[in-house]
C-alpha cells in the first residue's frame, strides 16, 4: 500500500509500548512532524504520571494532555444509560464509550496544530480501529487515517522493544506482560493470559479493580440514589457531578466485589474474544435507573426504551456514536428520561447489588389497585369483558378451524 505524504499527524498516545512504537515508526516511515495527543478519561494518575515526558522521549514534538472526565461521563455515558444499553446482555460498554470523546478531542487538536492527518494504535483485528476511524469519518473526513498495526511488519512484544533499544528510546514495558488491559472512570477490561482459553476459570490476575465477592465484608453496605431525568445526582444525600457521583459510587463497589462479568462476546469484525470486565460503580447506577423506570414507565414505554436499549448498544459498540440513528435513539430515551426520577436504596453485598427500596412522585404504581386486598376502585368483573376482546382474534381463528 502506497504511503500518503503527511506533514503533522496527531497520534492517539497512551504511553504503553505500543505508542511508543508507533511515534517514532512515524517519523521514519511518514518523514513527518508527531504530536502526541493523551486522553484523561480516568485510567488513573500511575497511567498518566510522567506521560507528557515519555512521549517527547518517543520522538513527539509536543504532547496535549486533555481532561475529559466530567464530559465523558455526563455526555457520552450518561445519556446511553438512559438508553439502558447493555451490550448482548450483560456488557456495559466501558470501552466502547470512551472511544467517541477521545476521538473527537483527538480531532480538536489536529485542528488546532494544523496536522494533516491522526492516528491511532489499535490493532486490525479488534473493534476500536471500526470506533475511531468511524468517530474521524464522521468529524474530520478531508484528514488521513493512519493505523501502523495494518502496515507495519513488526509482530510481538519482543520486536516492539528491540525497536526502542536500537533507537535509545527508553521504555518501562518488559516482556512479561500477560494481559491486555484498558481503563477509564467507568470500568477496567483484561483480557488475553488464560482468558484465552474458555475452559479456563479466570485467576485473581483477572480481576484488577474489584476484591473478589468471596472477600467483600460480611457486613452489608446501603447506598441511597436519587435520580433526576435518568441521571444520578445524589449519593447518599450529597449532591454530585456526574463524574464525582461515579467516582463516589466506583468505592463502594469495589469494596464489595460489585460489576464483574466475564463474558465471550462477538466482535464487529467477525471474530470472538473473552474478557473479565469490571464495572462497580456503573453497576450500581444501572440497578438505580431500572428501579426508577418500573415506577414510572407504563409497559408500552418500557418495552420501547428496552428495544432502544438493545440498538444503542449496539450503535455505540460498533463505534456509530457520530450518526443520525445514534443522536435520533439518544433524543428518544432522552425524552422517556424526563418523568425517571425518584429514589433508591441498594444493598450492596458480597458482588450483589440489589434494590431494596424505590419512590417516584411520578411512579404508577397504586397500591390502591394493586392490593389482594378489599378495594373500592377496581372491579374485578369488568376484566371479563376485557379479556374476551383481548383475545378475540384467537377465538375467531379456533372457530373457524371448527367448522373445517
């Protein structure tokens, strides 16, 4: 594949050893100028320490550092939760949301240096090359992609770092890594080691975030939530950002083993791969925002949100966040969103949470109607004729194949 002349290319960094790489296999292979763009998405402060350093030592001209915590959370996680998306069923699409808001911060900074082309360090068999180069089709078409794992011919660990020794390019990455990991505020993945292997049982290596629910209190812990259009803002009394009400929530999740699945699921490009995915603190919300919508929701509307739940995560897993579908599915649950408000109390215990207790000025739920009880405001004799409606093209259909 013929190159493309570049000049300035921003380059997604995040300090491992594949970036490292990737910088200085730019400047030999594009005869460009690199800069490096670090995305704060709340991988952690061991992750980012050092990192604006590193990526000069790589070869980069210049590193921007963007903190995108509090928009991650209230613009892109946030308003899928309202969606209720869970990706085949139990993945909360940690990684998949993260992608879209660096991308676009990633786009922003190409702007702003007058770089003719980005790119990104994902690998050619995976679903993150689909989620960025989908995000700089959407935002920036008129700049070149270039993804070096589907050009270059470098193919283990062990080459990557005789790449940086002949260069004199420090690197802290040894040979001994065993799992692929990515975090951010709303979880942690690993996968790779003995995951690769479905029969194996995941070790505790497996597990980075939470202790496992073996070894969580005895003791059970409550947490009170409120909700506000569909949107935690409230912890225990304290009213929080977005971000900070993850965080806060995050703590206590991990304390008690709260939001681990391990799970073999099916990747855009065709392919399967196994993960351990931790995600405590996006637990707990998911609990709270379901327990608010059976309040509310009549069943016409709740079985509407679960199909836009089950189209979103798919939407934003397959790296479509920057489309018309997406923002059309995201307006919808927005306005579903706007009577989900009330409180809740979660026990969290020993890798559980569970709703204990849930109110809602809004909620439809009557005790009056639902009793066992004598009640005064529903007769039980009108069902009859409902019914008989209800199912009436059932008796036509069964009176029709007794005449044949």
């Amino acid at each position: 594949m013929s190159k493309v002349n570049v000049n300035k290319v921003v380059v997604a960094y995040s300090g491992g050893l594949d970036t490292s790489v990737i910088i200085p296999w730019l400047k030999e292979n594009y005869d460009c100028e690199v800069v490096a763009f670090v995305a704060d998405v709340g991988q952690g402060e061991e992750e980012l320490q050092g990192i604006e350093e590193k990526a000069k030592a790589s070869g980069a001209s210049s590193c921007y550092i963007a903190d995108l915590k509090e928009e991650m959370v209230a613009d892109y996680i946030f308003p899928t939760l309202k969606t209720g998306a869970c990706y085949e069923g139990k993945y909360l699409l940690g990684t998949s949301m993260a992608r879209p808001i660096i991308a676009k911060a990633q786009v922003e900074v190409a702007r702003k240096v007058g770089a003719d082309a980005l790119c990104h360090g994902c690998t050619g068999k995976g679903n993150d090359q689909i989620r960025f180069e989908g995000a700089f089709a959407a935002l920036a078409p008129d700049l070149h992609v270039i993804a070096p794992w589907r050009e270059w011919d470098l193919v283990s660990r062990e080459e990557c770092l005789d790449y940086l020794a002949e260069r004199n390019i420090p690197c802290t990455a040894s040979l001994t890594k065993i799992y692929s990991r990515d975090a951010n505020a709303w979880h942690i993945s690993t996968e790779g080691g003995v995951l690769e292997e479905t029969w194996n049982a995941p070790n505790d290596d497996c597990w980075a975030w939470t202790v496992s629910p073996e070894q969580a209190p005895d003791q059970a812990e409550t947490v009170t939530i409120k909700v506000e259009n569909g949107e935690v803002t409230e912890v225990n009394g304290e009213k929080l950002t977005p971000y900070d009400a993850l965080v806060n929530l995050n703590e206590k999740g991990v304390k008690h083993g709260i939001g681990r699945i391990d799970i073999v699921e099916n990747r855009l490009v065709g392919m399967k791969s196994r993960g351990c995915y931790e995600t405590p603190g996006g637990t707990i919300i998911m609990e709270a925002l379901r327990a608010v919508e059976q309040l509310v929701l009549d069943k016409a509307a709740f079985e509407f949100r679960e199909e836009l739940g089950i189209k979103a995560s798919h939407l934003v897993y397959d790296g479509r966040w920057f489309t018309p579908l997406c923002r059309s599915i995201l307006a919808a649950s927005d306005e579903l969103a706007k009577d989900v408000n009330g409180e809740v109390v979660i026990k969290l215990y020993k890798g559980q949470a569970t709703v204990i207790q849930k109110r809602s000025d809004n909620s439809l739920y009557s005790e009056e109607f639902a009793t066992f009880g004598e009640d005064e405001v529903y007769d039980q004799s009108h069902a009859g004729g409902f019914i008989r409606l209800y199912s009436l093209s059932s008796r036509i259909r069964a009176l029709n194949e007794l005449k044949k």
